[in-house]
C-alpha cells in the first residue's frame, strides 16, 4: 500500500479500532438484556409459493420455554415493512411467496428455546405454482413494478447503418451481504406505550416508521438507537424493520424486553440478496471500436416483493454507461417478480450490475476487431468538454479519468505487461494469464431526492469538549471518525476532544439512510454547519467583551483570537466555554444539510440525479489452471479518485475492502437455489466469500493526487463508501482475458459471473472447441 498522503487531518485511527480488535466494541447483541427479556424466533413454511390450509401450533406452544406465539391475526395494526411499497408483510397471511417466508412468531425465554419450538409447527399447504427464473417472470409478466423504457438518439436506425454488429447476452449473479454481524433487534418497552429499539440498522428513521405503523403509535412514540454495526452494505438498509418491528409489538405485547436475533442460515435465507440480472444486447460500432447504437433489455430478479428493487433498477439504467459515451441507446428495464426471497439494496445499489453489461459489450467489440479492450474502452470514454452528456440528461464536469488513466498504466506498467503476458500464453501451458485495466465512474447522491439531507446537534461542554449526533450510522466504515475530524478542524482541537454519540431519532430525527456513498458528505456538511452556528455565537460573545465586531474573531490552536487595541487576545475553548456557560449563552447547535443543484424527474428519467461522479480505474492481473479452472489473482494496483481525502489511511481501506468485495462477488459467491425455490448455499461452507488468501500478494492503491472536488463538499472530498466495488470488474475481465487467449482470433468468450472454477473450466472448453 501507497503512504497516505494528507487529507484534511493527519490519517487518524478509527474511532473503534482500539474496541474492534480487542473485542470490547459493543454492539446490538452485546447490550445487556433487561430482566425477563424474551427471545424470538421466526417460523417458515418451508415453500417457495402455496396456500395454507392449516398452522397447527400447539406443539410450538407446548415447546419448553415458549411464553407467547404470534401469528398475522395477533398483529396489532399495519402487518407490513415495505418501505416504499407496502407489499412485505410481517408475517405471512393465508398465502407464501418464498420459500423462507416468516409465518408465525415464537417468544421463548432463549435464543435456542425459541429456535427449536420454531421448528415444531404441524403445516398443511397447497403448493401454488412457483415462478423462480427471469426467464419465466418475462414468460407470465409478472413484475414487482412496471417495465422502464429509456433511450437517447435513434438506436434502430443507428444499429441499421452502422459497419459492424453484434448480439450477446450477459448473465451475472446476486450476492450476500455475508456481514459478520447479523440482523439482530432489541425492544424495550416504555411506560407510556412507546419503546426503545435498539437495531443493527442503517435506517434508524425507516425502522422508526414501519414499528410506529406497527404498533399504531405516533412515531414520537418510537425511539430507534444504533451505535455500530458490524457491517452492512445495504443488507441493513430496509431488511432490519422486520426484526425490529416483530421485536416491539412483542414486547408491547408482553410488557417485557425482546430480542431477535438471527442465526447465519436464518439470516441467509430469510433476508434479500443483491438483485441477479440478466441482460441481452445488440450494439452497432465502427472499425475503431466505438459505439455507434445500442440496445438493450435489463432482467433483474427482484424476488416476490418491491423493496428497494424501483431505485436499484434505476440506478443500474443510469449506470449502464459506466464510463463511455453511448449516442444512440435504448434501455428496456423488467422489474421480475419471482417467488424468491425479495432482494434489496447492496453496495453499489444497482450500478454494479448496469456496469457489468457495458463492460462485457465491450469485452466483445474488442475480441470481434482483434484489439485489446483497454483500446476500445479508451476510444469510448466520455470526453471533457463534448461526448460529456449521459443518457438521462445529466452533463458531466468533473472527468478526470484521462489524467486517471494514464497515471494508472505508468504505476502498473500496463503497456509492456501486455506484452509480456501475451508473448507468454503464445508459448501455450497449462497455466494462462489473463490482464485487464477498466474504470469506474460512479454517481454520488440519492437518486431520490428528498434523502439529500442531513442534520446534526452538537453540544459543546463547560470543559471545552464536544459531543455530536448525527443521522449517519457506523457500520466499520469510519464515518463516525470523519465527522469527529470535521467538527475537530473548525474549532482547531485534537480530535480527541470529540466524541460523536450513538446514532439516535430521538436527537436527531427525519434521517436518511446510510447508504449511496452519502454518509460522509451529507452528515459531515452539517456536522460542520453546526460548528459555524455554535462558533458564531461564540465570536459574537467574546467580540462583545473585547470591543471588536465578531468577524475580527479567528479560531485556531484551540482558541479563539482577535486583535484588540493592536494587542492580540486569545482565549482557549475551555475557558471560553466555561465563561459563556457563566453567561447564560447556549452551547448546544443544530445542523442542516441539504445537497444542491440536483433534481430528478422520475417519469421522464431526466435530470440531474447525481451532485457529482467519482472515478476509480483497477489492472489486475490473474491465472487460470486450463486443467481444473481454478485461478488466482496475482497483482492489482488501483488508481482511485477520493477528490481532497477526509482520512486518507480509512479511504484506502475502503477501496482495498471494496475492490475486495467486488471481486467475490464476480469470482466466488455463488447463490444456488434449488428446484423447490430453497437457497442451497446458506451457510460459510457452501458459500464462498473472499478470505486472506485471495488477496493478491501485490495490491497497490493509490489516491489521485491533486483533485479537490469541483463540486463543493465537505472540504471538496469525495465519496469512497461504494465506488471501489466496481474496480472488481477488472478481475472479472482478465479472467476473461486469460480465456479468450485459448480462441480462435475474433472468437468472443462464453462466460457468466460469479467466474467459479466450473465456470471458467467450461468456458476453457468452449474456447477450445472453437
């Protein structure tokens, strides 16, 4: 790894790092139970679509430890949790849609009681007829949500007249989220009908909502708290309001605490996975290898509800161009309702998955002309000052990919490690290598919105040190350490003298999720506007006491200082802070945030979703065993734009993490349903996340050096959070690259992703049959 250069502080440890790796951070499961707390257990009816008939459960409610079972008709008001569709019910009604779907409700006094009086229920069903591929949703139209058209130019007509052409179809897989801490709930019931949740939530505000409409409570009456998670990656964005709500109406039920947990292959099976997606495309291009028309149909299974499958899809419509210009397009986008699982949000929220395609159309175009597909993605890049407009109206001011690019393929060596590994695999073996260099642009911002927002309180105390609260949630990510070093540089304080406070709707409310790379820009901003409201008030006390209007007063060292009658005063923060305590001046503020200049008109799918992009670029460099399939990545180095890093050391843990993560869920994680609809693959032992071992010996990440943000974010940074992910696309495509050297010249590669063995193994073969 490269040495951090310096952000806006010195590259500060985590807030939690000390706590993480000596096993003292607390989270959800860790909070001490309160006396006679109850635990809670989900039933399932174990079909992926049927009618029940009956639900015997006396034996479930003769099991030892079992106190209370709770079924639909017990559910006090709204049996749902579907944020924006309200089509996820708590508990199943009469009829099932997939296979883990709950049913039923079990409070037991443990975990394990309540777990295995679950599993005790006498079912009688009528299997329904199951819809469990894309292919057969398209069939029976059957959707989650209508069908979404865009397009730009005439591709028709395009595709018509252009010198080449080309037919292909792109098929890429799900992924779990595989957080090391599960889903897990704690509700405490209050005096006066409301309840504390403590919830593993990126959504504290969401959860809040869907418990209130389930109880039937004003939402005041609902208090939400998360002081870290143990991971997230969206899987905690909408998919905590189960547990959570479950949890609160058995304890208002019962009137004691309640707790739900998840066990991994509960957690596996129960909750929504990143959406699979399928995709067939003709594009037009000319002998250069540049896109002239293309059109295409997006697949995604959504599973058997919403969810957040509207925006996800969106964003994979407005991120199918990655980083080149498309003139002439055409997109049909088919929201598949399949009786599955629902799948949600995952880092990348849809973008992943567009990029993916666009990626492999390019990967054909090169192997069609004999070209190497760096050379065509270079000769389709947007352009700075014209090819610069998207397909969804938005113009792009902010391309630093060229200068990106070429500093990439200086640090890798790109040019003669081509070379190299070609002249290589010329010579034939066992073993072929395969290199790739792709980038990455990304939007930042929510697509919807109305969640462009942020507030934040902050409380300076009588001793000169500082609390702040945020509507951001800690998932590992470091959020909680950048807001610290925001509010820290305004008053020029160690950051050690700021603590942030658990994430809390009853201090900050209205909140938006943690999620689309937001949470540094949108909580940081208004942690940083509270600051400037609390200094403010600040200046204007001390100015009034030493004779001189508030601007003369400048912060720094940990003081506030002005020239007063040609002597410099200086004041420190404790001291300041204990004499406007003195007099009677409030040292509490609030902050609001919202992002400018976007807007987005949904219907039409125009606008400006995005405040601005970020942009990454990855080489990688693999093997292949043309014998078994397996492979290795040998070498990556990252070129990764983070605009003027707030924490240089933690945004280079995330793009390694990122880059990580992408690369497992192109190569390794692998979902397999069964016949029935059931996940086989619910478990560490049938599914496959990266570990240390399939981290190349060489991963190189560098920061783009001197590229402040255009747009003006918190002290011009750039968003980190989900950008490198798609850097894992580079794997992918050497793996590609280490096949397509086994065909014939001209021959494209057959190969979908996850890229296990078994499917680079048979891609090897069809290479050679060729």
């Amino acid at each position: 790894m490269n040495a951090p250069e310096p952000g806006i502080a010195p590259s500060v440890a985590h807030e939690s790092a000390s706590l993480h790796v000596s096993g003292a951070a607390r989270y959800t499961d860790d909070i001490p139970e309160p006396a006679g707390t109850l635990h809670g257990a989900f039933g399932i009816a174990g079909l992926a679509h049927a009618r029940i008939d009956t639900l015997d459960l006396s034996a479930v409610r003769a099991s030892p430890g079992v106190v209370d079972v709770l079924i639909a008709a017990d559910l006090p008001a709204a049996n749902n949790y579907g944020g924006i569709v309200h089509d996820d019910p708590l508990l199943a009604d009469g009829e099932v849609m997939y296979d883990a779907q709950p049913l039923f409700f079990v409070l037991a006094t443990s975990h394990r009681a309540a777990r295995i009086a679950a599993r005790r229920a006498r079912i009688e069903a009528t299997p329904l007829p199951a819809i469990l591929t894309v292919a057969e949703a398209i069939a029976a139209q059957s959707w989650v949500l209508p069908p979404v058209e865009v397009a730009r130019g005439d591709a028709a007509g395009a595709l018509a007249a252009a010198p080449r052409r080309l037919d292909g179809r792109s098929v890429v897989g799900g992924q779990d989220h595989f957080y090391l801490e599960g889903q897990v709930s704690l509700a405490v019931p209050q005096d006066d009908g409301g309840v504390v949740v403590h919830a593993s939530t990126q959504h504290p505000t969401e959860v809040q909502h869907i418990v209130s409409e389930a109880l039937g409570v004003p939402s005041a009456w609902v208090r939400v708290e998360c002081r870290r998670m143990g991971g997230g990656f969206g899987g905690k964005e909408s998919q905590p309001a189960l547990l959570s709500a479950m949890a609160a109406i058995a304890a208002r039920r019962t009137g004691r605490a309640v707790k739900v947990r998840l066990d991994r292959d509960d957690d596996m099976t129960i909750t929504g996975k990143r959406h699979p997606f399928e995709a067939d495309w003709t594009v037009g291009f000319d002998d250069d290898g540049r896109i002239l028309a293309l059109d295409l149909v997006l697949a995604s299974d959504c599973g058997y509800s919403a969810d957040l499958s509207g925006p996800v899809n969106d964003r994979a419509v407005c991120h199918v161009d990655n980083a080149y210009w498309l003139p002439n397009l055409r997109i049909r986008s088919l929201r598949c309702r399949t009786h599955k699982v629902s799948n949600t949000a995952f880092r990348g929220f849809g973008g992943p998955q567009g990029m993916f395609v666009i990626e492999e159309v390019i990967d054909a175009i090169a192997r069609a002309l004999g070209r190497d597909a760096y050379a065509v993605r270079l000769a389709n890049l947007y352009g700075t000052t014209e090819r610069n407009e998207t397909h969804y109206g938005q113009t792009i001011t902010d391309n630093v990919l060229p200068e990106l690019l070429a500093r990439l393929e200086t640090l890798s060596g790109y040019a003669g490690r081509r070379a190299e590994i070609d002249a290589a695999n010329a010579r034939g073996g066992i073993v072929r290598r395969g290199l790739a260099l792709v980038p990455v642009k990304f939007g930042i911002s929510f697509n919807a919105v109305h969640l462009n927002q942020a507030g934040a309180l902050l409380h300076l105390y009588a001793d000169g040190s500082l609390l702040v609260n945020h509507g951001g949630t800690e998932m590992g990510q470091g959020l909680f350490t950048k807001v610290a070093q925001v509010v820290a540089r305004e008053f020029d304080v160690d950051v050690a003298r700021v603590r942030v406070s658990a994430t809390d709707t009853a201090r900050v409310p209205n909140t938006s999720a943690t999620a689309a790379s937001s949470g540094s820009d949108l909580n940081g901003m208004a942690a940083r506007n509270a600051s400037l409201v609390l200094k403010e008030r600040l200046a204007a006390f001390v100015a009034d006491e030493w004779g001189v209007p508030p601007e003369a007063v400048r912060w720094h060292d940990g003081a506030a200082h002005a020239d007063v009658d040609g002597t410099r005063r200086s004041i420190a923060l404790p001291e300041l802070a204990r004499r406007a305590y003195m007099a009677r001046i409030s040292l509490s503020a609030q902050g609001y945030y919202r992002t400018p200049e976007i807007h987005w008109d949904g219907a039409a799918f125009r606008g400006r979703p995005f405040f601005y992009f970020a942009y990454g670029a990855a080489v990688a460099e693999v093997a292949i065993d043309t014998l078994t399939g397996e492979h290795r990545t040998l070498a990556v180095d990252i070129v990764h734009d983070v605009g003027t890093s707030l924490n240089p050391a933690i945004d280079i843990g995330q793009i390694e993490g990122g880059f990580v993560q992408g690369a497992g869920w192109l190569t390794s994680e692998e979902l397999v349903w069964d016949a029935r609809g059931r996940l086989s693959t619910h478990a560490p032992s049938t599914y496959k996340i990266p570990t240390a071992g399939d981290v190349p010996q060489r991963l190189r990440v560098e920061l783009l050096a001197g590229s402040p943000n255009r747009s003006p974010t918190i002290h011009r940074s750039k968003a980190v959070g989900e950008p490198p992910l798609m850097l894992g696309l580079a794997v992918y495509h050497a793996l590609r690259d280490a096949v397509a050297g086994l065909a014939p010249a001209g021959e494209r590669v057959a190969m979908t992703a996850p890229a296990t063995p078994e499917v680079v193994l048979r891609a090897v073969h069809r290479a050679r049959v060729r």
